[in-house]
C-alpha cells in the first residue's frame, strides 16, 4: 500500500552511479548541450532550451543529474544552476533559488524586479546551464516572466527542462522523449537492484521469478528500484513470488516509491480529467484503445461538459489530448491506437478503489458500492448473484480473441431486466445468439456494443425503444435486417455495422443527431431515396454514396442538402453502370445534372467521383466553391473529356485520374503556369487508354510523387513533359517517379544541361518493354528500379554531363547517395558495367531474369560496395562467379550458374580481420553447377547466421556440417533437395553436431546427411519445427533423442516409406524418463506412421492434423483404432488423398473436433456410417466425390440453422486453433509434395 504522497524534492546528485541502457540519450543530449547559439551572437538573442518528456519514473531526473556532471559540461558552462520545480511554479521563488545557487548565500530580496536585476547582472555575458527539474506549469505567460532576465546570457546558454508533459515539452521546445529501458539494459538494472552485489545465476528459482516480474514493469528504472528493494530481505522464494503475484499497488512503498511519484501526476489533474481517468481502470491490462472509441464512453458515462463553442465530441478530444500530453496514454505502435503502461494501469486501480471494480479473478468479491464493472467472460454465476445489478452504470465483459468466440448457451444469464440505471454495455465478442426483449427496458442506455457476436442474425424491436442510444457498435455481426424502428432512435450519434445493412434501415432520415454514416445506397424505393441525406446535417468524416443511377433530376438531388454538411471531410459519389453498355445521351444529360445538384460543402478536403457518365465537370468543382480541396479522385468516368478545370483548385495537394477513356488531352492548363496546382505534391495518372502526349509537368513547384501507369498510347515523352526548353530545373521537388504499364513508349527526350529531378529519391520504371534510353540520373537518387525495360545501356549521371562529355562511360559514375538497387529482365544489355566504387552507399542489390548475363567483371584490389547488406541474384544461369564481397547479412541466390560461392571468402582477409560476422541468412537454391560448399562462404564462422536454406543443388556433395556446431545463431536450417550430399561417405566418417539454438530443421531428400543430421537432435533444446521427408532410407526415429524435445509444436514427415518399426521397450523407457509432450500440428503422408513409437506418444496432444497423398485405399484395423487418441483435435485435413476411397469409421469419436477440411479426395464416396463429430462447426470441401459433396453440404446447412456454425476463414485458422502463431507459418500454406 502507498504511506504517502508528497511533492517531490531533487538535487543534481544522482542516487545511482551507474546508468543502464541511456547512453545514446545521454550522448544525444550532450551533444545538444553542446551546441552553439544560432544567430549573431547578440546578448537579446533567444535562449535556447531543451525538454526531457516522458512517463513519471522513467528517468528524466537521472540522465538530466549525469549530463549536469559530466566533465564536458563543467568545462563548457561558466555556470549551472539546478532548480526543484515540482508542482509550484512561482516565478518568485524559482529567482530566489538561482540567486542562491549562483552566490552560495541566502537571498533575502522580496521585491521581484530587484531579483530579476541581480539575476541579470550574474548572468549577463555568461555562458550557463540551469536545469528545471519536474515542471508542471503549462502557463505560457508565468514561463516567459520567469525567462525575461535570462536572456541576457552569453549565446551557447541553455535551460534543461524535464517534464511528465508533452504540452510544456512542446511549449518550452526541442523535446527529447525518453521512453521505457530495452529488456536487455533493464535487466541488468533490475539484476543489480534485486539481487546487489549477489551473482543471480547462484539463485535460479530466483532469478527466473524476477525475470518475470521485471517483464511486468515494462521498463520504468523508477520500478526496477522499488520492486527490486522490496525483493533483497529476504532473499527466499516464498517472498518473491509473493510480490510477484501482487500488484504494484498492494506492495509497500516510501514517498519516492513509483506510484506515488505517478500519483502526484493525478493530483495536478483537473476534476474532468480525474473522472475521466478513473474510469480507464476498467480496462483490462495492454488494452489498445482509439481515442474517439474512449471519448464516447465518456460522453455516455456524461463526464464530457457541454461548450457552447464546441461539439462535445470535440470538447470529449481536449480531455484526451491533454492525458495524452501528461503521458497518461500512450502510442501504441500499431493502427493510431493507444495504451495505458501498466504502471499507469495500476494507478488508476488504486484510486478507483470503491465505485470502479474490475475483476481478473472469479473469487475476487464484487462490492455492493460498485456502480462500474468490469470482467472476464465466466459461466456468469456471480452476474447472477449480484446484488447491486440495478445501481449498475457501466457493464463492460471481456471476451476472448476477436477471433473466436464460442456461442454461450443462453444469454440471459445476465438479467438484463434489473439492469435499470446501466448506461454502457459492452458485450464485444460475447458468443450472444440473441439479444432479449428486455433490452427495450434500459431507458437510460447509451452505448451498446455487441460487435463481433457472429451468431446473431436479427435485433429485437423493442431496441428500437431505447431513445438515449448514443451508440451501437454491430461491426461484424451477421445481421440480416434491422428491426422497423429503427428510425426512433433519434439521439443515435454512431451506428457500426455493415454497409449492406445498413443500406437495409427505412427512413434513415429521421435519425438527425447521426454524426457517422460510413455509406448510403440510393435506392428507388420509398424510405431509400437520396432525400433521405437532407436531414442529416451532423454527419462526420467519411460519407460514400453509391447507386446515384437511381436519382432522376437535379431536384431530386439538391434533397440530400450535401452543401450544408459543414462536418464532411470526405465524399464519395459513385455510380454503377455497364462498362460494356453503350452510352445513351438521355443517361448523359441525367448524369451531368445530379453531379451538378451534389454540390457538397465548402470545407471539403477529399472528394472521389466514380462511375460518372456524363461528359461535363460540374460547375461548383472550382477555387472559389472547393477552396479547401486537399485531394480529388476521379475513377472510371468514360465520357468525361475535359480536366482543364482541375488547374484552378488552388490547395489541392493529391489528384488521382484512373480509367478515364475518353481524356485525349491535359491541356497546359493543368500545369504550366505557376498559378495552377501550385500546392499539388502528388499525382497519379493510369489507365487513360486514348491519352497520347504527358502533360506537361515539369514546372509544378511542389510535385513530390509522380505514378503514371497504363498509358498504352503514348509513344513518346518530350521536351514537354519537363515544361520548358530553357536552362534550369525541372521537377524541382520531385522525390518518387513511377512509369508502368507502358507498351507503346519508345522515346524519352530531353535538353542536355538541364536539371532533371534535383531531388529525387525513388525511381521505377516497370513494363515499359520498347524504351531504349533514360535521361542522365541526379545525384540524389537512392532508390533504382527497372524491370522488363528495353535498355540497351545503363543511364548516366546528369550532374557530370555537360556539352563535352556526352561521351562519358557508365563506368565513371559515382552515385553517392544511391542506396538500393534492382534490375530484373533487361535483355538487351548486352553486359553490366565496370562497378567500381561507384556506389559507396549501395545497401540493396537484386538482379533478376537476366539469361543472357555471363560476366560480372570488376578491378582487382577494390572495395566493392562497402555497406551491402542484401544481395540478390535470381535466374541468371550462365553467370559463373561473384566479385568479393563486403559484410553482407543477406545473400540469396536462385537458378544461378556459379560453379562456387567464394566472394566473401576473398574479401575476409582483405583487410586483416573477419567480416562474415554479419551475414544472417543464406539461401541458395537451383544452383546446378555447384558441387562444393565446404570452401568459400560457408567455411567460415558466422556469428550472427540464423537462417541457412540450401535447396534444389542436384549436384551438390559437400557441405560444412562439421562447423554447423560453431553457429551459435542459427535458428533456421533447411536442406531440401540435394540427392548427391555426402554421397561419397560413410555414415561413421563424419562426427555431427547442431547448436541448440536451432528452432526450425527441414530435411528433405538430402542424400546421407539426413540420415546424420537425425541422430544429432538430442541437444536441440529449442527445436519447434521439424520436417523430414524424402528419406527413403530411414527406418526409425531416434525416440530417445526426440522425447527431449519439449519445445516442438510442429512435426511433419513424409516419403519415409520404411519409418514403420514399434519399439515398445524403447517406448516404455522413454515414459518414465521424459514428461508428455506437446506437439499441435502433425503432417504425415500415411497414417501407417502413428504406429511409430514418438507418434504414437504425441497423439493426445495434436491440435491440427493433415494427412496428404494418402498412398492406400484404407486404413488398417490398428490405424482406425488410433484416430480414438486424437482427444484434443481441433482441426482434421485430407488433401490430395486421390486413392482412399473412405475416412475413418472412428470419425465421429473426435469429440474436440471444430474443423475438418477434405480436398481433392475424389474416391471417398459417403461420410463414415456413424457419421461426423457432433462437436463440428465447420466444412471445407472441395474435388469431391458427388454423393460426398451432397452429404457435406447438406451437414453444412443443418449447422448454420442450428446455431453451431462457426464461419472459420482461411486465415483465422492458425489463431483460432492453434495458439501457435510465434512459429511464423500460416496452417493452410503447409502441404506436400504433389
């Protein structure tokens, strides 16, 4: 529990000597301190400040203590000062302490201008360093009183300022945001706190108990030391899982504990702010949140106040940015979602103590002061017995995955009849087949959330009486219709659900406060017409209208009153239409007058228009109706002509043209002069069939990404598209250029002397199979990509060409700044260049599909690109050999014709030392002259090699396996395909041994090393993959080393026709020696294979099993037998099983089963005579047999009205059955060889 709390008080000692894991920060932040003044040197010039942000505890006090000291800032600054500032920001105060700091005596001074004379006159011409440590004030007009005499300091001065908030860090400026340790450094902190000077390794039980706790604090130093103390006395297992099955708010802490040092953070709060937090104690731990979800439960909880000013939404997203800001939520790293650090959490906890309550645990009681709850998904008895179930305010029940959720028997064990005062109920991922009448009776509800509830199909009409519903979340629900009534809901301000369905609701009109319509299906039918949009004028964001075919006049469509929308950011008008059709001019003059009648809102920034079949631009698409314009996009209007008009939309900054076939021309309106699209930076041009002549470009200010795509007419490319003839620069800003698609391109012309694209970055050029030449190339230029392009040379550099050297070879380029390079399918470059040092900051290079390529030539003695890291060289079979190399970490080479891979080999003892210790992954594959790996890349030590592939070397024999011990790395081996290895030896000739890091190992037809390689498993302690195939010659597994073997998930074996042997001695020995094992995916090609010993042993507990090229048409009487030990199957699958003519008759015993898949099986006539699993959800079936397919189909039906249907998709699969998705493989992907 917390003793106290009170304002903290720091000096410039630090407590700890020593810092973990901030010695990039601390460096970073020297090097600022460092810095000189900007400017004249003048003693009025700014002061320059800098801010330590972040979470409270996370060591902003720390790293600002070891700066303060360091020798470089004692011999920088004439002065330093350290101020406490904490929550009390008086200005007077804070002068008194510099005073005092810069004389060594007490102040007496009273009068403010007498302090700020003698802090000017100590400071003036003096360069200082004054830290503020812990500020809280967000009071612009207290900081610059404060900062008015400072700025009479020598330039160099600067004020350090550490803070909890963003909103001062930004105010001050130049914020450095500190974050939470990385788990390596804060292990070593929390090592020293917890066990001192003590060797943790003497403590295992020990140390494995703190490692644990250490992953719950998330890398706050402030925690690793109050935990850690609370660990040293005593030092016995008994205390340490004690405190480790505690949460932070229960242990004992001092005043400079870390939740009270987060709890000064709530104190400085507002009220709004504090409710608003208090109730985020609710969620459950590393929950990920969007902000707008929260505010809206504020708003239903009525803790957002209303502003005359500001719609309470928007008032809702001040009081989120400011806990933002205050480091109260925090980024998550994923899809613009937010989270709470679990020590964050744990605050929130402790003060929500009476009123908030969340259960974890099922004994945990429920206080009958609880008017907010919020818990796990149980059998619902406590629900049941709650006694304060009518004072409820708040109901949030977590689910599981949003993956999976299991129907819950009935609903109704909460009795949703008492729930009286409930104003938020979230059910999300409830397993709900039904919502009950009784719901009509939560008067007061607001937000209702039942998303991803699959089972149910239709809602009841009485929810149609709950007149305050704010919000109600559908999303993913398999709703058929909506209840009639639905239109009473008049306060409704967010409906989620499926655009289908809600296109399905009769006079959606009537719903006035709605703010999010996500689209809206014009129909001709009554209750579905456009007019349907006028009285929705609160509508927010996105609106999409589809099906505009059906409105019939301009009158009509001045109904949906879009002009008066002022909240729209984005508008989508679509029609639907018969791209075959002939155009019928009646539809023509139609089609003009309703775009002419969607005239939308002046404060539009994103308008789409697709399907449009009319000739004409409506007159409102100009400056001076659409001035805020940010992006336009135009999609499939095939009678549209004329774009001239999008030149004068002064702020658009994105245009989008696709699939506009009539566009013969872009007039130089467009472009040329300054005054059109002066803003635009990114354009994109595709698929304008009947476009002969790019318009022209080149003079557009703020171009930055140009993708012109599919345009089958244009022959040539001019001095037009760069916009003049003159000297100068063309493209001045552009940084990515993209041509694609371009069959009919044969020309690229241009002004030598010129600047072409000074700026760019990226460049692409991609099926544009007739263009022979490419203007010179500028300096900045760090991506090149050219795929299937007619090239007869490479392009030149255009900053070294001038009117004498036109001549200029490819080989004399030097493109500094170029980092990746891809060149793939250029047949008619005869040979590549000279390369040189050409490309000193090359790190990507892939060469695809060039057949004609026999020599990669290149001058003895140099270093070859000396930051490669990734190399890739694919299809290119009659190249012979590689340069040396530099340190790469990827290598792949695929149907390449090297006779040796020896280029890292010559370049390690370049220089003296070995730099291989980078390379991480190697796979060479259908390399068919390569005979010898045991010399060259593979003979040397790789540290850092995790991923070793060798696949498809027909004629490969040797390979190192006697240093495969040496890589300690390597976490992924696979050896497929070599028929020929270690062909020439016996089985005793070579001594094998792999590094326990390995966690996968794939085997397949690999002469005799497959057969070696499975005798070294025993020390594979990490192993979760193994796949064996191919091997014939293998008659039995080593069960002994395979029962060590804890950590396998996934076992597949195939081709291995004579693995058939039962060893019971050796199975009963391995009972008693090994614990059960755990393995959930099995692949087998025979089910003859679950009579092996070890697999026999892993049946009970696989998961998932596919069975695959079947060879027989039955299975024997033991193997039927055997299918009755699968008890935890989830997921049964036959592929490719072209002989078996039946499934097993133990079928139906698989009680666990969810799934079963049967695919191309055409022999299997009926499902079994005692049927199928009655525990099954699911069928996937394809290549069946008719009768089978009948039956199957009919089963399918009877479980989708049954309610057991689970609407599995492919790729839930692995997440819904397995729980095994940290392996990297998608369960659908793994196969055999057909």
């Amino acid at each position: 529990m917390i003793t106290s709390v009170v304002p903290r008080t720091t000096t410039s000692f630090p407590i700890e000597t020593q810092v973990f894991g901030r010695e990039k920060q601390l460096n970073h932040l020297l090097e600022q301190l460092m810095i000189s003044a900007d400017g004249s040197g003048s003693s009025n010039s700014s002061i320059s400040t800098l801010t330590i942000v972040g979470i409270g505890g996370v060591g902003k006090t720390t790293l600002a203590q070891h700066a303060y000291h360091h020798e470089r800032v004692k011999d920088y600054f004439h002065h330093k000062v350290w101020v406490c500032v904490s929550d009390n920001f008086n200005v007077e105060r804070l002068t008194k302490e510099i005073i005092e700091s810069l004389t060594q005596n007490t102040c007496d001074l009273n009068n403010f201008d007498t302090l700020q004379v003698v802090v000017k006159e100590k400071l003036t011409s003096k360069r200082f360093l004054l830290v503020l440590d812990d500020v809280w004030n967000e009071d612009s007009l207290k900081w610059e009183r404060f900062c008015a005499p400072l700025r009479y300091g020598e330039p160099g001065s600067k004020i350090l300022v550490t803070t909890r908030s963003k909103k001062i860090a930004e105010m001050v400026g130049n914020p450095i945001p500190l974050g939470g340790l990385d788990e390596a450094s804060y292990w070593k902190l929390f090592k020293k706190c917890a066990f001192g000077s003590k060797d943790a390794g003497e403590f295992p039980q020990l140390e494995a108990i703190a490692k644990k706790i250490a992953g719950r604090l998330e890398g706050l130093p402030l925690a690793a030391r109050t935990v850690g103390g609370l660990l040293k006395d005593p030092m016995n297992e008994k205390h340490w899982r004690n405190i480790a099955e505690s949460e932070i708010w229960q242990l004992q802490q001092d005043e400079q504990g870390v939740l009270p040092v987060l709890q000064l953070s709530y104190q400085c709060l507002p009220p709004h702010l504090k409710r608003c937090f208090v109730f985020c104690s609710l969620f459950p731990k590393d929950h990920r949140f969007e902000g707008e979800h929260l505010v809206r439960l504020w708003m239903a909880e009525g803790y957002v106040a209303q502003d005359n000013n500001m719609t309470m939404e928007d008032t809702g997203s001040r009081y989120f940015l400011d806990l933002v800001n205050r480091s109260f939520f925090q980024e998550a790293p994923w899809r613009s979602k937010y989270v709470m650090h679990d020590l964050i959490h744990d605050l929130a906890q402790f003060i929500s103590d009476g009123e908030f309550c969340r259960i974890d645990d099922e004994s945990k009681e429920i206080p009958n002061t609880t008017r907010h709850l919020s818990t796990k998904l149980t059998d619902g008895t406590k629900l049941m017995e709650l006694s304060c179930y009518d004072k409820l305010r708040t109901l949030w029940i977590n689910s599981r995955s949003i993956w999976f959720d299991s129907p819950v028997e009935s609903p109704l064990f909460i009795q949703f009849e008492k729930l009286k005062n409930i104003r938020v109920l979230l059910l999300k991922n409830y397993g709900l087949r039904e919502l009950p009448e009784t719901i009509g009776e939560l008067i007061h509800l607001r937000y209702l959330d039942i998303s991803y509830n699959r089972y149910i199909r239709w809602l009841p009409e009485s929810l149609c009486d709950l007149y305050n519903l704010r919000v109600l979340d559908l999303q993913d629900c398999k709703l058929q219709s909506f209840p009639h009534g639905m239109s009473k809901l008049i306060n409704l301000m967010h409906l989620n659900a499926a655009d289908e369905i809600i296109s399905k609701i009769n006079n959606i009109g009537k719903l006035t406060s709605l703010q999010g319509l996500s689209s809206f299906k014009v129909l001709k039918d009554q209750g579905h017409e456009v007019a349907q949009l006028g009285s929705l004028k609160q509508l927010h964001g996105r609106l999409r209208i589809t099906n505009l075919e059906n409105v019939e006049s301009k009158q009509e469509a001045n109904k949906a009153n879009l002009n008066n929308k002022q909240y729209l950011d984005e508008l989508v008008l679509g029609w639907t239409s018969d791209d075959g059709a002939s155009l019928d001019g009646n539809e023509l003059v139609v089609s003009e007058e309703v775009l002419e009648g969607l005239q939308p809102h002046q404060a539009l920034q994103r308008l789409m228009i697709v399907g449009y079949i009319g000739v004409r631009s409506p007159s409102w698409l100009q400056a001076q109706l659409l001035a805020n314009l940010r992006t336009l996009i135009l999609i499939n209007c095939k009678a549209w002509k004329d774009l001239s008009y999008i030149g004068q939309l002064p702020n658009l900054k994105k245009l989008y043209v696709k699939r506009m076939p009539a566009v013969k021309q872009i007039s130089h309106g467009l472009s040329t002069e300054n005054k059109f699209l002066h803003n635009l930076e990114e354009l994109v041009l595709e698929n304008m069939v009947a476009l002969e002549e790019l318009p022209s470009l080149g003079r557009l200010p703020c171009l930055k990404d140009l993708r012109i795509q599919g345009m089958s007419a244009v022959t040539k490319v001019g001095h037009g598209f760069f916009g003049c003839r003159d000297r100068g620069k063309c493209f001045p800003c552009l940084e990515v250029l993209n041509f694609s698609s371009m069959p009919a391109w044969a020309e690229w012309s241009w002004a030598d002397g010129r600047e072409l694209f000074p700026c760019l970055l990226k460049l692409q050029i991609v099926q544009c199979p007739r263009l022979k030449r490419m203007p010179p190339l500028p300096p900045s230029l760090k991506s090149l990509s050219l795929c299937k392009v007619g090239l007869t040379e490479v392009p030149r550099l255009w900053a070294e060409i001038d009117g004498s050297s036109s001549s200029m070879t490819v080989s004399e380029l030097k493109l500094y700044s170029l980092e990746k390079v891809e060149l793939e399918d250029i047949p008619k470059c005869e040979g590549l260049p000279c390369l040189g040092k050409c490309f000193p900051s090359l790190e990507e290079l892939a060469f695809i599909d060039m057949p004609e390529w026999e020599e990669w030539s290149w001058a003895d003695g140099r270093q070859l690109f000396p930051c490669l890291r990734e190399l890739e060289i694919v299809q290119c079979p009659r190249l012979k050999r590689l340069p040396p190399l530099p340190p790469l970490e990827t290598l792949s080479l695929y149907e390449v014709g090297l006779t040796e891979v020896a280029g890292l080999r010559e370049g390690i003892h370049g220089g003296g030392s070995c730099v291989t210790a980078s390379l991480s992954s190697v796979e060479i594959s259908q390399c068919p002259n390569l005979r010898n790996l045991e010399e060259g890349l593979l003979s040397h030590s790789f540290l850092n090699i995790g991923d070793i592939a060798i696949l498809e070397c027909a004629e490969l024999v040797w390979l190192p396996v006697k240093e495969f011990k040496e890589l300690t790395s390597l976490e992924k081996l696979s050896i497929r395909s070599c028929p020929k290895l270690l062909s020439m030896t016996r089985d005793g000739d070579i001594n094998i041994c792999l590094p326990p890091s390995i966690k996968e190992l794939v085997l397949s037809d690999c002469g005799n090393l497959g057969k070696l390689l499975l005798g070294c498993l025993h020390n594979l302690t990490s192993l979760t993959r193994l796949e064996i195939g191919g091997c014939p010659s293998i008659e039995s597994l080593p069960e002994t080393s395979l029962l060590h073997l804890k950590r396998l998930e996934y076992l597949k074996i195939w081709e291995c026709g004579e693995l058939r042997s039962i060893d019971e001695l050796l199975l009963n020995e391995g009972n008693r020696q090994v614990g059960v094992l755990s393995v959930e995916k099995l692949c087998i090609d025979d089910t003859a294979l679950f009579k092996v010993p070890f697999l026999r042993r892993i049946l009970p507990s696989v998961r998932a099993l596919t069975i695959s090229n079947f060879p027989r048409a039955t299975l024997s009487g033991e193997e039927e037998q055997l299918f009755r030990s699968l008890t935890a199957l989830r997921w049964l699958e036959f592929k490719n099983c072209k002989n078996l003519q039946s499934l097993p008759t133990e079928l139906h015993a698989l009680s666990s089963l969810w799934l079963l898949t049967i695919i191309e099986c055409p022999e299997i006539q009926s499902v079994p005579e005692k049927g199928l699993p009655t525990s099954l959800m699911n069928l996937h079936f394809s290549g069946c047999h008719p009768r089978l397919t009948e039956q199957l189909e009919k089963r399918l039906a009877e479980m989708k009205s049954s309610g057991r249907f689970l609407d599995i998709k492919v790729h839930h699969i692995q997440p819904l059955l397995l729980r095994i998705d940290a392996i990297g493989f998608s369960l659908f992907s793994v196969g055999f060889p057909s």
